[in-house]
C-alpha cells in the first residue's frame, strides 16, 4: 500500500475535510497548502499527482494524534520528528493512539471488515521488532483495518478492491 492510499482512505473513513486535513499538518509543525494536498490527495495515473513521503505521512498521522486526543502536557514538548521508516505496524499504532481504540476496539473494526483475529495476533503486531512474537503487519492488514474503520465511522461497506 503506497502513502497517498492510506492517506486518502484515511480521508475517507474519518471524514476529514481538505481545511482539517491541512490543520491536522500544521498541529505537527508542517504547513501544507491546500493544492500541494490535493495533488498528494491524487491517483498514481492522475496528473500532476506527488508522492507522499514516509516524513510526511509521520507527520500527518501524529498531527491526527494531537487533533484527536490533544497535546501532551508537558513543559519541554517537542515537535515530533517526522519518521522516514514509517511501516506498516508503525501506522496502525499511530492509528490506534490517535483514535484511543482499546484492543477490544482493535477486534472489532478488524470484524466489520470480515476478518477474524485472536487477541495474540494483534499483540503482535504492537511489539517491537526484536521481540520473538513479534509480526509484520501486511498491506492487506492494514487495508482491511481501514475499510474496518470506514464501516464503523461511516456505515459504509467498501467493494473489494477498491480504495473509495
């Protein structure tokens, strides 16, 4: 899954519009403007379409944290650096802190979108690296973890193969 798609899909399961989505970036420190995001919004066939970099997709996505959850506080907070070995667990435990989804939260958008999980399963997928159980969460996990959020958020069911 390339950063543009779950950036879009993200869009749309959690409703964001083009003036929160460029709020959610500058709550990270980075200023987007609204056709630098429309062009990051785009298909890889669209013209004048920009690839989103791993950096910048970090920076959205702990931008979506504070505009979810608020800032830490703290007094010598600092910017978070923005992350270019964002992968895939990494992302899905962004999405998680962002939107407080507990593990019994976690099972169930994994069920609205069709696929059963075990608790361990998805431990897994939050342990470090170096860990014996740890897993490497795959494209299509992450996919149907979005879709799972689109259901939930917008009660509506996606066809499969499809980002929209």
């Amino acid at each position: 899954m390339n950063n543009n798609d779950i950036l879009r899909r993200l869009r749309y399961a959690l409703d964001i519009s083009n003036p929160t989505m460029i709020e959610i970036f500058q709550l990270s420190g980075c200023s987007i403007e609204q056709p630098t995001l429309i062009k990051l919004l785009k298909k890889e066939e669209e013209e004048d379409f920009i690839a989103c970099s791993n950096p910048l997709l970090s920076l959205f996505l702990d931008g979506l944290i504070v505009h979810k959850r608020g800032r830490r506080e703290s007094a010598d907070e600092q910017p978070p650096k923005p992350d270019a070995s964002l992968n895939n667990n990494a992302i899905l435990k962004k999405l998680r802190i962002a939107l407080d989804l507990k593990e019994e939260d976690m099972l169930a958008v994994m069920g609205l979108a069709g696929v059963k999980i075990s608790k361990a399963e998805l431990s897994a997928l939050f342990r470090n690296k170096g860990h014996k159980h740890f897993k490497e969460c795959g494209d299509q996990f992450l996919r149907n973890f979005l879709q799972g959020l689109t259901v939930r958020n917008r009660g509506v069911v996606l066809k499969q193969g499809t980002g929209e």
